[in-house]
C-alpha cells in the first residue's frame, strides 16, 4: 500500500511514518508533504498514492483547498487536532477522522476500514481504476496563483487567456486581471482541454468561450477580440495557424 502524508508538523509526521512501519510492513510512505501548494504539485506530477493521511490546518491554508483547486478521488484519513471540520471532511473522500495525539489502535482501525472500501485482489478492476482515474485528470480544471502571501484558485472556465509577456508566462481572467505562472506555453497545450483552448501563435493561448470577434486581418490572417480584454490589444492567429483555427471553430 502506497501512501501519501500531508502534515506540517514534522514530528506529527515522523509519528505516523512509525506507527505505519508498525501496523503494516508493507506499507511504503511515498513521502511527507507539508503544504497546499506541494500537495497539489505531488498529485499532479508525482505516481498516485492508495491513500492520503492529511493534516487539515497547513501553512498557506486550509487542505480543502486542494479539493477545490484540482480533482481528488484518492481515499484520505484526516489527522488533525481540531473537530470543527468533520461534516466537511466527510464530503471529499474521507475514510475516517482521527483526532490528535493519533494512537496505534485508531489507525489500525481507519486502515483496516480503507481495506473493507477500497481494497481489491481483482487486478482487472485496479488497472481499469487507475485508468479512469488518468482519463479523468488529464486535463487541468483551476491554477493556484500565489499573490505575495496568499493564494487564489482561479477555475480554467474563467480565464481569458495566457500570453507571454518579457520572456514571463500570464494567466488573464475574466475580468482582465493578469497573474504570472510558472508554467511554459507549451506546458500549458498538454494541460488545458484541446476542445476548449487553442494556441493562435507563439505567444498566446486563448478560451474559445471569450472569443466575441473574429475579424479578417491581413496577409490571410485573423484578429480576434476577445470579450473583458484591453480594447487595444490585438490577438492575432497566426497565418499557419488559421486553416486549423477555423476547423477548431466550426466543428
């Protein structure tokens, strides 16, 4: 069994670490991530654990943020030290809720109760579940922006576009606010939904859904205007991009 902890506290996770080591031998602790930020990175480009156990209060927020800001369908105990959060943690794949200091017998008892849920000797099954679960998260559904010292999860459904500005890669929203990410244009193609978002050139991906105008431009080229943006800029689909722009639109 694989398994992720998500603790802050170090000692907090070196108690797990031991008593994981002796509940079960063949346990194997992937690693011990101590943030929203890791947590969501882990999940994204890290092989996906059996289970999470997960401290609720992290440095930069609440983990009920990493719901929120990408898919989860991973089982999860929770380990904290408060109680305010039970109805909401059984919301997002909560196995069980473990109250601080964590003891030998309640783990037991949660890992024997993931065993019952989700357990399953049929191979077949388990390959078609980690299937699903690729096909599912192949696409990105929000970007965490940090801003100074905190952070916002903008959904891709709002996001307007995504240019590139003095060698820096922005996210512009909805409402024109622009937000520095550290992710590469071409990163970008392989994360967001084909159907929904298209490269015009080399330095601008745009949402079809925030496109108002499309107008001829020259050398067989298109300007698009896009709806929230600076009346001013010009979004240009390059001249080897049109054929395969307009069959992205009309389809």
């Amino acid at each position: 069994m694989n398994i992720l902890i998500v603790e802050n506290e170090m000692p907090a996770a070196d108690k797990l670490v031991m008593l994981l080591q002796k509940t079960d031998k063949s346990i194997n602790v992937m690693g011990v991530v101590e943030t929203v930020e890791e947590t969501i990175n882990w999940l994204q480009e890290k092989p996906r654990p059996d289970l999470m156990l997960m401290d609720i209060q992290l440095d930069d927020g609440l983990c009920f943020e990493i719901f929120e800001t990408i898919n989860v369908d991973i089982p999860v105990i929770f380990t904290t030290a408060y109680d305010e959060y039970t109805l909401k943690a059984f919301k997002v794949n909560s196995v069980d809720y473990l109250l601080k200091p964590i003891e030998e017998e309640s783990l037991k008892a949660a890992l024997l109760k993931f065993k019952k849920l989700y357990a399953d000797i049929d191979p077949f099954k388990r390959d078609f579940k980690q299937l699903m679960y690729e096909f599912r998260n192949q696409y990105k559904s929000r970007f965490l922006i940090k801003i100074g010292n905190k952070y916002k999860s903008v959904p891709v459904g709002e996001i307007s576009h995504f240019y590139i500005c003095e060698r820096s890669v922005f996210l512009n929203d909805s409402q024109g606010k622009d937000y520095g990410i550290d992710y590469s244009l071409d990163q970008l193609e392989s994360m967001l939904d084909s159907r929904k978002f298209f490269r015009i050139n080399r330095e601008c991906i745009v949402n079809i859904n925030m496109i108002s105008v499309m107008n001829s431009y020259s050398s067989s080229r298109l300007q698009l205007i896009l709806k929230n943006a600076d009346q001013n800029e010009i979004f240009v689909v390059s001249r080897e991009k049109v054929s395969e722009f307009k069959k992205w639109v009309d389809r």
